[in-house]
C-alpha cells in the first residue's frame, strides 16, 4: 500500500468510497476536503499519479504563471491537461462535475482564464507494464 510509505508527512489522506461513480468524484472528493479544511486556499493542483516527469520545477512554474483568475494548464501533445492550476474560484465548478467528467470541462468553461505553459513530456504516461518497460529503455 502507499499509505505506510506516507508515514511521517504532513498530508490528508482523501479516500475516495465513490470511485466507481467516475472521475469526477475523485476530484470532487479533493476539492470537498480542501474547502471544508483549507479556508484561505489560493489554488490547487490536480494531477495524475501515472506522468513520471512531473516535478517541482513544473509544479512551480504552474504556481508563478497563475494570473488574477487563473488557470494553468500543461500542453504537450497538441493538447492541454494535467497537471493543472485552477485558482480557488473554481473549486464549485470542479465539486460540480459529475460522472465521467474530468476538469477539462471546467478548462473548457473558461478559455479567457487560460494560462498555457509547455510540458512536452506530459503525454507520457504509465499505464501498463509495456509502458513502464518502454520508459526504463529510454
């Protein structure tokens, strides 16, 4: 498990129960617990666990791109995804989502708000063994 690898940070853990609900209740759990236990949150980051080169360099260069009513997100792959800053004015929109949905409908929701950096490696991901195995060729 990860949890005991967690052991001595100071973190929350959100256990989402209703995962099988689809993506969005995984990020409606974050952003719940965020705004019921963080009441002076600027932003927040979400992020996928399977892209092997995010880093805090990324991390940081989402948080000092974020402008007024921000939305930072990573480009990479003729597209733009996660990681992505949303400034906390978002965190209904992102409680809102439902089923399927993912925060790509919130981005879509405000394009003016849009903040693009590069992330060419972004569309890497690892989600198979395969892919794993690939990356540890490179």
């Amino acid at each position: 498990m990860i949890r005991p690898t967690l052991a001595g940070y100071q973190i929350t853990i959100v256990q989402n129960d209703d995962w099988q609900q689809g993506m969005a209740s995984s990020i409606q759990a974050g952003a719940k617990e965020l705004k019921n236990t963080n009441p002076a949150l600027d932003s927040l980051i979400l992020m996928l666990c399977d892209q092997p080169f995010v880093d805090t360099w990324l991390l940081n260069l989402l948080i000092m791109a974020k402008g007024k009513d921000g939305i930072v997100v990573s480009a990479y792959n003729d597209t733009i995804g996660p990681p992505v800053l949303f400034d906390k004015i978002y965190l209904d929109d992102l409680i809102a989502l439902k089923g399927a949905e993912g925060a790509k409908k919130v981005i879509q929701h405000y394009p003016h708000a849009i903040v693009e950096i590069t992330f060419p490696q972004g569309g890497i991901d690892i989600d198979t063994i395969a892919d794993y195995e690939k990356l540890n060729a490179i």
